[in-house]
C-alpha cells in the first residue's frame, strides 16, 4: 500500500493523496508529498492506524467524551456535575484525537481552572477526566492500536476543616427545631445528627418503599458508593417514625405536609437546601454563626463520640468512610488527645473519657 498523488479533475488545480481508503486533498504538491511519506512512515514502523484519517474521527477528544457520557447517564445520580466537567474539558481540549493528549495537555487545562475554580473542584474534574481514560483504555484494548492512559498530573489541595459544637450545643439547636420547625424537619436534622454515615442528599431521597417500619430500618441508598446501606434506628426515633404520616400517594418520605409559602404544596417533596434552611434559622436563634449542616451534624457528632471514647476505628465504621484520608479530616489530631500527650506525667482529666490517663 504505497499510494500516490494525483490531479483533481474538477477545475481546482488541487492534489489528492490515495492511500488505501484515505482520500485527502492539497493545496500544493510539497504538503501533499509530505503528507504521504507520512501514511508510509507509520506502515512501515506498525503504527498506522486508519482512525487516525478517518473524517468521523472516531478517536476525537469530544465524541468519545460523549459517548462515555451516555453510558454513565445511566449509571449515575450526580450525572450533571459529570456533564459539567466533561463540558469544560471539551471547550478546552476540543475534539483532537485522543492520542495526541498527553501530560501536557491535561497539565495546560488543570492550571487554566485555576483562577475560577478551588482546589476540590479541580480535584473532581482530574477524577472525572481520569475515569473517562480508564473507559477510553479499557473499551479499545481488543483493537490493533489500543489507547495507552497518559500520566496524570497531580492536583494537590487541602480541605479546610468544617467548624464544630459541642453535644449541647447540638441539642439546643434540635430543641429550637422541634418547637418551631415542621415535624420532619427537625426529625430529618436529628436523623442527620444520630445516623453519622448517612448524607444530607441520601436522606432526602429516602422513599416510603425504603422504610421496613416493622424491623425500625431504613434502606438508604448510597450516592458515592453507589450501594445499600442500612440505617437501623434507635427506640425513640421508631417511635417518632411510627406516629410519622404514611401515604402511598406520595413516594418520599420527607414531603412537606402543609403550604407553607408559594413554593410549596402538601406532597411536595423538600428541596436539596430545605433541611439546611432550617438548621441555619435553628443555629441563629441560639447564637450560632458560620456552623453548616454537616459540620453541625456529622462531624460534631463524630467528634462527640470520639470523646465518649470510641476509637477511630469505630467512628470510621459509624460514619461509613472506606478511606482514611478522607476520614481523617474529621480529627486531624484530636485535640483532647493532643492536650492527653502534652500532659504525659500528669493526671489528666478529660470530660467525657471512659479513662483517667497517669503516665510518667
């Protein structure tokens, strides 16, 4: 398959190249030998490979991302922060051959999302890129020219910690709630404060279907597991569920239950931010600022246990993390273990320990 050169017979005075299946047309005759050499350059070193000339490019960035897109459409729940990744990879990279993208490139537009975009962001888009690959790697190993996966480069960033309460504090705000907000308002918030391993997302999502009111346990389904889990309720929370509305009518069960401004209707279902909402106005009425639901929640109540003297190990259990890393954003040390340390030699006494600690 050597190929050649030849006039276009259509009054252009263009060049065409015929190489196999490849037909491509020149200006002149240096780009159109060139460009020959090349196609014959590959053959000869095995690495010619049709997708490469093909005018569907198969193998560019921005079809292949959609295709991967529209599997994963499918697969996933958060598939909008999917679509807003790839999105701003496609208007970056355009729809080159996937080959050609290496290091470098991924380098190039990591660092242009630096001036919009945080640390955790730009975290999110490499996994999201990195996964696309991996899909990309995997689909074309059975082909004569199977994509190889470029090295990434690494995004470091570091989470800030979320600010925390004390138990007390906890239970204020949940009084506050139980004597103003609607009923499963604040029983959402105290689920959300008790049940540590489950989100504020899965929560809302919870249906009547998921509820085994017999057994006191609720099914959750989990976001970025992708997985089951169950949340097996204590005493009092099944009895607050027992005496809870039920309604078939309505699938979830955290619905709102009267009107209560324009926006919402008996049966409506709470929005992402509503739990939120409430716990912002429970923190205000007892003097809390700048507390967000999952610190005032989670990881206070992870805390809190820390100090009754659960081990980390347990309170990773409780919490459902399957890394220490992540896991380990919520102690970071603890800072009555540190307190524990600097007093080594002394009696130290810590409110809440199950121990008093003499060391020397």
């Amino acid at each position: 398959m050597k190929g050649g050169i030849y006039p276009c017979y259509d009054g252009t005075n263009k060049l065409q190249v015929r190489f196999g299946k490849i037909t491509k047309r020149f200006d002149s005759r240096k780009t159109a030998e060139k460009f020959l050499n090349h196609l014959r350059y590959t053959v000869d070193n095995e690495t010619f490979d049709i997708r490469d000339y093909q005018k569907d490019n198969p193998l560019g960035f921005a079809n292949l991302a959609e295709q991967w897109l529209s599997i994963r459409k499918t697969e996933v729940r958060c598939f909008r922060n999917l679509r807003n990744h790839m999105d701003k990879a496609i208007s970056y990279l355009g729809n080159q051959n996937i080959k050609t993208i290496r290091f470098a490139e991924l380098q190039s537009f990591l660092l242009s999302l630096t001036p919009v975009l945080s640390g955790k962001s730009k975290k999110n888009i490499r996994t999201t890129l990195h996964s696309f690959f991996r899909w990309v790697v995997d689909s074309t190993q059975d082909t004569p020219h199977p994509v190889t996966m470029p090295k990434f480069p690494p995004v470091k960033y570091e989470m800030k910690r979320r600010r925390t309460i004390t138990y007390e504090q906890q239970q204020e705000v949940l009084a506050w709630l139980k004597e103003n907000a609607p009923f499963k308002v604040w029983l959402g918030i105290k689920w959300l404060a008790t049940y540590i391993n489950v989100r504020p997302g899965e929560l809302i999502n919870i249906k009547e279907g998921d509820i085994d009111r017999e057994q006191g346990v609720i099914y959750v389904r989990d976001f970025k597991g992708r997985r089951t889990k169950a949340m097996p309720l204590l005493n009092d929370d099944r009895q607050q569920l027992q005496s809870s509305s039920y309604s078939l009518r309505h699938p979830y069960f955290f619905q709102h239950e009267r009107r209560l401004n324009q926006t919402t209707y008996p049966g409506s279902r709470f929005g992402k931010d509503y739990l939120y909402s409430w716990w912002k106005r429970g923190c205000q009425s007892v003097g809390l600022v700048c507390v967000d639901l999952y610190g005032g929640t989670r990881h206070s109540r992870a805390q809190w246990l820390r100090l009754m003297g659960r081990t980390p190990e347990e309170i990773k259990r409780a919490t459902g993390h399957t890394t220490t890393a992540s896991f380990n954003r919520y102690f970071e040390m603890d800072l009555e273990d540190l307190r524990e340390i600097y007093g080594t030699g002394q009696v130290v006494r810590l409110e809440g320990k199950r121990n008093e600690d003499s060391r020397g």
